[in-house]
C-alpha cells in the first residue's frame, strides 16, 4: 500500500491510528504506517500527541526482525470510557466501557414502557450517575453516552420516528434531553446497529464484514462493512423485521403487509402461544401483559426444556428468522451473521441450529464460500456495549485533547 496522509484533518488521522491500535491489541509505529497508509512522519507526530495525553502507551519492544527491537503501542483503557445505554420498552441496560471497549460496569432495570418521556428520561439519567459512580470512574474521562434504541428514529436530530411504545415518544428530543440531564454529550442509535459494532471492537469477529441480526422486543438487524455499520440514507437500514414473508399478509404498522416481525418476533410468538390456550394456561401467559420480553423468556425456557409446543414455536421463529438472515447474507454477500439482543439470548442455541440450518440450506452464496452463523459474545447486553462503543468509535477522534495533563 502506498503511504500518505488520509484526508486533510487530523482528527480523522487520529481516529483512523486509534482504531488500528484498538484492533491490534499491540502494534508498532512501522506497523501503524504500513495499516494504515498514514505516513511514518505523520505517525510519530499523532502518535507522540496521544501518549502525551495519556490515551497512548508504549509497553515494551517485539521480537527483532534482523534489526533494532520496534516499540509497541497499545491504548491506555483507563484514559477515557463511555456509557452505553440500552432502551428498551420492558428492559433497561446500562454498561461503563473502557478505552478497549471492555465493560467495567452493568446494571439493569424494568424498562419504561408505561412512563412518559420525561419521567422515563429522568429515571435512566439518575440511573447512569449512580453507575459512574459505583464504578469509581472520574467524570470528565466519561466521553458520552451512546443511546441503543428501536427505530425508526432520526440519528442527527436525535429523536424516535415511532408512536411506540406511546405517541409521546414520537419525536420526543430524548438525545437532547438526557443529555441535558447528564452534562455528557448523548449518541442516538440504532440497537441492531450498536450490537453488530460492538462485536467487532470486543474481538468476538475478527473479518470487519458481516450482519447481526438482533431480536429484543422487537426484531432488526445490523451489516458491517470494513469495520464501519452500513448506514444507508438515514441511518435506518437493514430494518429485517420489515421484509415481507407472506404477500397475502396482515397489515403491519409500517405500512407494509405480510411482515417478518409479526410472525417472528417475541410478541408474534406470545400471540400463538395465547391461541394455544394449553401452552398459554401453563405458563401464566396474560394477553394484558406489556412485558413482551418476561413473556417471551417463558416460551423460550420451556422450549429448551423440551416442552413440544412452545418448541414448535420457536422452531417456527428460527425458520422465519432464518429467511431473514439467507436475506440478509444473499444482499450483501456475507460470509458471517452474529445473533444478539435478549430475545435470541433467551434461547441461543435453539435459534442458532434453526437459522445455521436454513442458511446452509437456502443461502444464493453458499457454493462460492460458507455462511458462518454464531452467538454474540455479549448476548443481551450487545446494544449497550455497542452504543458505548459508537460513543469511543465517534468521539475519541474529534476529543479535544487541550494541554497535556
């Protein structure tokens, strides 16, 4: 690779050196050069910049190659961290992350369904402070908050497109207020999208291309493109829950027919179980209840525990969810589909075999290379680390680094 400078600001060449040592774990200036395609003078200057800041440090010499021992690099974790947050309609997750993207806090909560925005807001924010805190972490190395939501939503404006799971939700500056509530910047994103990050920065997938599928309580997925999330044209693609699987389909509330979700997703596989008035009456079902993932969680435990009729439908979800990742790997050419998000969690290995099966079956792509299906390294906390993650991927690049400490 020819060496140059990438683009004509610093902060991207920042960024760019970062994210090569993060990957690397440990590398050499001669090896960031060589990554990148930054030249080695502008490589000494960035580099010398973040070690004066703390972000960088030099831990010992490689093996010699015939010459003088290259220094190593890696990134300091406890210069910086970043909170993710997961908000959901029956769960809320909260994760610190360091530097490296590993997690040095979690706690959890009942989600805020039947709260207005406000409330609701106030509720997660004093939840975050009691996190920073417990943890020890100093407050102004606390880059931001990384937000994990459903859609759609406007990602610049930071604001949900949806009624879900009331009207007053709809396009509510929640970005903007929590913000505002925490003094901390707040990134709004997509919880597929923040999930199939955060397998990449955590090292659980080592080729920077592949989908995430991601099912909580609702069902959507994520596609990496050369270490990047595919965004499309507002940040609300790969939405997999709304690829039609039956064109004689009921109406769905996005305005399509015959949806994926409606058949698949926890609150499809609820609605069966309740037609199913013995497998209902056996697990307490209650169709009032708007705790979608509990329910669903019931479903999934008894069907790894063998009971035939809620294993007939989660079986029944695996087909369906398999149609959406043969979709997902046939459109973007994928070699690899990570499952995520606590409804897929509930019953891992169940899904895993179902969709691995109609993957290696049905796949367009299958004679030219295998389709790998596999279980996140994160399970149900993968949106929260992986908005953490969009905060350190986004952020660390433009930080304004100010005089050394």
């Amino acid at each position: 690779m020819a060496s140059s400078s990438i683009g004509t600001g610093r902060p991207k060449t920042r960024g760019i050196v970062l994210n090569s040592i993060r990957a690397a774990r440990t590398i050499s200036r001669i090896e960031l050069a060589a990554r990148t395609g930054v030249t080695p003078a502008t490589i000494t200057q960035v580099v010398r910049e973040l070690m004066d800041h703390g972000l960088v440090v030099e831990v010992g010499r490689g093996a010699s190659t015939g010459g003088k021992p290259r220094t190593l690099l890696q990134l300091n974790p406890q210069a910086r961290y970043a909170v993710g947050v997961l908000l959901e309609r029956n769960i809320c997750v909260l994760v610190i992350v360091d530097l490296n993207g590993r997690q040095v806090a979690r706690t959890s909560f009942p989600g805020t369904a039947l709260l207005p925005p406000e409330k609701a807001l106030a509720l997660v924010a004093a939840q975050v402070d009691a996190l920073i805190d417990a943890a020890g972490v100093a407050r102004e190395r606390v880059l931001g908050v990384g937000l994990a939501t459903y859609g759609p939503q406007d990602r610049q404006a930071g604001v949900l497109l949806t009624h879900m799971p009331t009207a007053e939700w709809f396009e509510y500056p929640i970005a903007q207020r929590l913000s505002k509530l925490l003094s901390l910047p707040v990134l709004l994103d997509n919880d597929a999208a923040a999930a199939a990050i955060g397998e990449y920065w955590l090292g659980a997938v080592k080729q920077g291309t592949y989908g995430c599928l991601y099912m909580a309580s609702g069902l959507g997925g994520g596609v990496v493109v050369d270490g990047e999330v595919y965004r499309g044209s507002s940040s609300n693609g790969v939405a997999i829950g709304h690829i039609t699987v039956d064109i004689n389909g009921r109406p769905c509330g996005c305005g399509n027919y015959g949806c994926l979700a409606n058949y698949a997703d926890p609150s499809a596989v609820i609605e069966q179980a309740l037609n199913e008035s013995s497998l209902g009456r056996r697990l307490g079902l209650d169709p009032g209840d708007t705790d979608v993932m509990t329910a669903f969680r019931r479903i999934a435990t008894a069907a790894d525990a063998g009971d035939p009729d809620a294993l007939r439908l989660i079986e029944r979800s695996g087909r369906l969810l398999g149609t959406a990742a043969v979709t997902m790997a046939s459109l973007f050419d994928l070699d690899l589909i990570v499952l995520a998000g606590p409804s897929l969690a509930a019953a891992a290995s169940l899904y895993q075999s179902v969709i691995e099966e109609e993957v290696q079956r049905r796949t367009f792509v299958r004679p030219a290379h295998p389709v790998r299906v596999i279980t996140s390294v994160s399970g149900s906390d993968a949106a929260a680390i992986g908005g953490a993650v969009l905060v350190l991927q986004g952020e660390l690049a433009f930080l304004e680094l100010g005089t050394p400490a």
